[in-house]
C-alpha cells in the first residue's frame, strides 16, 4: 500500500467529526486566560540521571597517541592500551576504524579549519565503529561512506561530538543499543536514512545538531528515555522521529522529550532506497511520533513542513508490523505542550491531498493523530489546526523542564549481550539494512537467498566474510569480516529462518 494512505485511511473512516480544529459551529472555543497548570512533570526515568548531562565533561585520558597526515588511525586503535586519547592531526585519511576497546578517544585536532577527513572514496562502507565503553568519537569530517559514518554497537557512556558528516550513505551518527551517551553539536547532512539514529538504546541526550538535507533528521527508535532538545533541524523529507520498528530485539519506546527544536521546511523529496522503512515517509512532515509511548513535545518551533507538523500514529508506516505480535501499536500518553507552529501543510503530497479533499480541506493539519488517542494531552488546542486530537484532555503540567538530561550522574557498567539472540541483533542491525525480504534494496531479497542456500548457513557465512561479485545489475556487498566466525554462522542461520 501506499505511504500516506494507509496513515491517513484511518481518519477518513473515523469521519469527519473529528476535525476538532472546526468543532467550533455548535460549541463556543474555549479561550483559557492565565496560569500555566500547576502540575509537574514525573519522569519515569531508571535509575538516577545526572542534573545535566555530565558526559560531555568526562576529561579525555591522559595517556596521548598522536596520528598524522599518512599514518593509519586504526594502527593507532590497535597498539592503544585502554584509557588512551588518540589525536588525530589534520589531514584526509582513508580507512575504515574499529575501536573494539573501552576507554578510548578519538580526537580530531582541528587546525585554522581543516579537519582530519575521513574520506570513503564511495568504496569503504563505514567510517567509525565502535564497540567498546566510554569511547569518545570527535571532531572529524566525515565523507564519502557508503553505510554509516559513527556506529556504535552496544557501546555504553558514549559522547559523539563536533563532527561533521556529509554525504555519508545510509546513517550518519548510528550508536545501537548503547546506554547513557550524548550526541552533541554535530553537523549532518546528505544522509539516505537517517542523519542521528539512536537504535534500541536507553538514556540518551541529542542536543544541539544541526541535521539536514537526509530523508530522516533524527530518529529515537526501540528506545527509552531521550532527550532531543535545541537541534536545527531543516530541508530534510521528515525531521524528528519517534518511533518502534517491529520485529527488532528490543521491543518498546518510551519517554521521550522532544523540546526547544527547530524544525522547518522539511520537505526534501524521499531519496531513500525502495523497501526501507524511511521510504515511507512523506515528504514535507515536521516531526512522527510512531508508536513510541509518553513523547513529550514542548517549546519547538515547526514551521514550513508541507504536509503537516506532527503526525502521531501506530504501525500503518511500517509494512512487516503484523508480523510482532510483541509490538505494541499505539503512541499511548503523548503530551503536546506549548509549540509554536505556522505554515505547516501548505502543499501536502498526494495521498494527503487526496484524503484532505474528502474533508473539503486543502491544507494539511498542523497535528494529526491517526489513531485518535483518548490519552492523549494538549495545552492550547485552539492554537492549532488539528484532526484526530477530539479526545486529548488538558494537560496537567505545562513544562518538562525538571528534566535537565536522560544521561546519568555515573558512569553504567557494559551491557550484557546474553539476553540476545547475536544471528537476530546481527541480521536487523547490519544485514536488514540492505536486505529486504521480499523486495530488491540495495542487495537481492531475503527470500531469494533463503532459496539459493536453504541448508546451507555455512555457505552464506562464508560468502559474507568475502564476497565476490556476482550480478552485474548490484553493486558489491561489503564484507562483514569484522563479525567474528560465530557471529557470521548465528546471523546466516538467523536470515535462512526469518519469515514474512
Ligand atoms: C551495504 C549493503 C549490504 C549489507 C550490509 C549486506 N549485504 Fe548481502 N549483499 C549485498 C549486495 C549488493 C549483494 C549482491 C552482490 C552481488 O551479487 O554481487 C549481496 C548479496 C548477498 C548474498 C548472496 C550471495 C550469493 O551467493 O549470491 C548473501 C547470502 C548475503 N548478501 C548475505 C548478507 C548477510 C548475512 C548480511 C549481514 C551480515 C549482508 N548480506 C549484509 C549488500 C549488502
């Protein structure tokens, strides 16, 4: 089915008297004069977070390594005991670095404006890859990869800070299933999925990005308790994002803050590959709220985004979600504070257009909630230009501002991997990204391959830990010999079992 239809399908059968924004023929608009509520916002956060986030201070260690210009980074990362700052002199460097060691910072000296380049030459498929804790990535410009530029995989109190990632495949700041870390005042943009993904991951502060020019700006994914707060966020297809991908190890989203953002003009045309989730996202929308429970939405200015401001709405994005009986469809408890919002829904793309005629609209909403939540809250309704949000009370509180950071006052321990299945984690977090499994993305369908090696895992984890060419219509794959020889046989046994 296509995009928006199917989001949009939903109010369309719940009728037209949920346009609350209209409701004004028969029933006077109340117009509140005075006090903000006294209510104060409850966070549900785990464990203790810190007054503001304290990561950003952490010194770097003592022990200093310095790289220069035709050197190798990653021969540094190798020879580096844990607690070393490896600087890394200004100069364009082209390799792909693992830090599989904790305690580590990767340092750009920034000189007069040039920056350590870590160029991808549009062959080398990551930049940074980090497994290890307390690593620190910072200050380089990051160019020309094809998947991700900075990928964290299960790396806990991570700061990823200062760098600058342009035209880098298919997500630009990436850490997976990490816990207490900050991405701070970074630049991103030209980025296929998403430019800052924050994957399966708990206590998180995004702060202070500017993100543009990528088909998604920033997405909270399987995660808890983040704070996106003061990013520029602009000319992307969608902003700010939400979010529960079915069928993902971790299962649920919650407690997230968006705040004090700036989130205009979003209406960049959808480049992302066929099949993938983003693919779905319709051009010109400010920020999705899919699925995710208790997202807080305060203090932001959305503006210009085409097709509408804020979507709230369950699964009807994501094409395999009948699939995760485990996954819970609905944004429960969303919380829209006070948000300045203009402009929004000028020129809604097709499919929303189309449904919007059917209310004898032509401007899209500035807030839509697809599902039509009886949870829901909203100070000032009477501001907006809403559809689906006739069940939304008042809210009790009007400010988050008790919570300064979701980031923790001391450092987490490393994450257990057990509880996980490796074949699974492996096959969503790497392979998915280019296997679909029904439809071409950027590698032939899952199905197809479950056909040609059926009892075969061996083979597949063989082939992935050095690929050949082998059809001239695709590109090449890259290699996974980074996974270790059990992680390639649990993640080939792992893509012959996965069902529609
Ligand atoms: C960056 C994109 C990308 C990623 C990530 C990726 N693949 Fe691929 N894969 C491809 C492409 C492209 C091809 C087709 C290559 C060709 O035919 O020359 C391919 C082909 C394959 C094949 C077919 C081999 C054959 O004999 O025809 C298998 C099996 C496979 N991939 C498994 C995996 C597994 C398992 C993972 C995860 C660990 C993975 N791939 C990750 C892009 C990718």
């Amino acid at each position: 089915m296509n995009k928006l239809t199917v989001v949009l399908g939903a109010v369309v059968l719940l009728g037209a008297g949920f346009f609350v924004g209209k409701a004004g023929k028969d029933e006077p608009t109340v117009i509140k004069v005075g006090s903000a509520p006294a209510g104060e916002f409850k966070s549900e956060a785990s464990g203790e977070v810190a007054a503001k986030s304290t990561l950003g201070e952490r010194p770097l260690p003592a022990n200093v390594v310095i790289v220069k210009d035709g050197e190798s980074i990653q021969d540094a990362v190798r020879t580096a005991e844990p607690g070393t700052t490896i600087k890394v002199m200004p100069g364009t460097y082209k390799e792909t670095i693992y830090i599989d060691k904790d305690d580590i910072a990767l340092s750009g000296v920034i000189d007069k404006g040039a920056y350590p380049i870590l160029e991808g030459e549009g062959l080398r498929n990551d930049a940074i890859l980090y497994s290890g804790n307390n690593v620190t990535v910072e200050n380089f410009w990051i160019t020309h990869y094809k998947g991700n530029g900075i990928m964290g995989q299960a790396g806990n109190n991570f700061v990823i800070r200062n760098n600058v990632v342009v035209d880098t495949g298919i997500y630009g700041i990436f850490p997976q299933l990490g816990k207490n870390g900050l991405v701070s005042h970074n630049i991103i943009s030209g980025i296929e999925d998403a430019a800052i993904y924050v994957g399966m991951s708990d206590n998180i502060d995004v702060v202070y990005n500017e993100v543009y020019g990528s088909v998604a700006g920033i997405e909270i994914e399987n995660s808890r308790h983040a704070l996106v707060e003061a990013n520029y966020v602009y000319d992307n297809t969608g902003g700010i994002l939400a979010f529960i991908t079915p069928g993902l190890p971790i299962k649920t989203c919650s407690d997230v803050i968006f705040r004090n953002n700036f989130i205009v003009n979003n209406n960049h045309e959808n480049f992302a590959i066929p099949g993938s989730l983003v693919s779905n996202i319709p051009q010109g929308v400010g920020m999705i709220i899919m699925a995710c429970d208790d997202v807080v939405v305060e203090g932001n200015i959305i503006s210009g985004n085409d097709t509408m401001g804020i979507a709230i709405t369950d699964f009807s994005l994501a094409s395999n979600a009948a699939n995760d009986p485990d996954s819970e469809p609905n944004p429960n408890r969303p919380v829209i504070l006070n948000n300045i919002m203009l402009n929004n829904g000028n020129n809604p793309v097709a499919e929303v257009r189309a449904i919007l005629a059917t209310m004898m609209e032509t401007t899209g909403p500035d807030i839509i909630d697809t599902v039509g939540m009886d949870d829901g809250c909203i100070l000032n309704p009477e501001r907006f230009r809403t559809i689906g949000l006739g069940k939304y009370s008042d809210c009790d509180y009007a400010t988050t501002s008790t919570v300064a950071t979701y980031t923790m006052a001391e450092p987490v321990p490393p994450r257990s991997m057990e509880d996980l299945d490796q074949g699974e984690l492996a096959y969503h977090g790497i392979c998915a990204g280019c296997h679909a499994y029904n439809s071409r993305m950027i590698g032939p369908p899952t199905q197809i391959l479950q056909a040609l090696y059926m009892d075969n895992p061996e083979g597949i984890a063989e082939y992935i830990a050095n690929p050949v060419k082998k059809r001239p219509d695709y590109p090449e794959m890259p290699p996974q010999n980074y996974l270790d020889e059990e992680t390639r046989l649990a993640v080939a046994k792992y893509m012959l079992s996965v069902k529609k």
